[in-house]
C-alpha cells in the first residue's frame, strides 16, 4: 500500500523528533524526504542515511516494502 507523505513524517519523526522534516512527494511510492537533525553531526553520509533508512521500519525492504524509492537529503543544523 503506497505511503503518504504525513505517515512518512510520522516514522521519521519517532527516531528524530527535534528535526526539520519535508517530505513530498505525491505517488505515495516515489518519494523525497530531507531531514536536518543534530543527530548527524560527526557521522557520514552512508551513517546517516542509515540512520534515517532505520526509522523507516522496514517500509522500504525489498520489493513488497510500501516504500519503493526514497530520494533522501539529510543535513547537519547550521
């Protein structure tokens, strides 16, 4: 089932509730999200994404995740 873009929010918002988070998006399968949360500060790009990948709980695994593409930004706060 496709995901909306408030749902997506929701997931990423239990790992990183302090963040910026804009998710767009309106197919409920090709989505984008960035996300700027002190919690990257000192860890790469492959952490953070992985990191954000981990709050997603599994709605992106393989080909019956509800997510199939996330383009995905993740930011340290300036």
């Amino acid at each position: 089932m496709p995901m909306q873009p408030h749902e997506i929010e929701a997931l990423l918002r239990e790992t990183f509730p302090d963040a910026v988070i804009e998710v767009g998006g309106n197919d409920g399968v090709h989505m984008s999200a960035m996300i700027t949360d002190e919690s990257f500060r000192g860890k790469n790009r492959v952490q953070q994404q992985r990191a954000v990948y981990a709050a997603l709980k599994g709605k992106m695994d393989g080909p019956n995740g509800d997510l199939h593409a996330l383009a995905l930004t993740t930011k340290v706060p300036e």
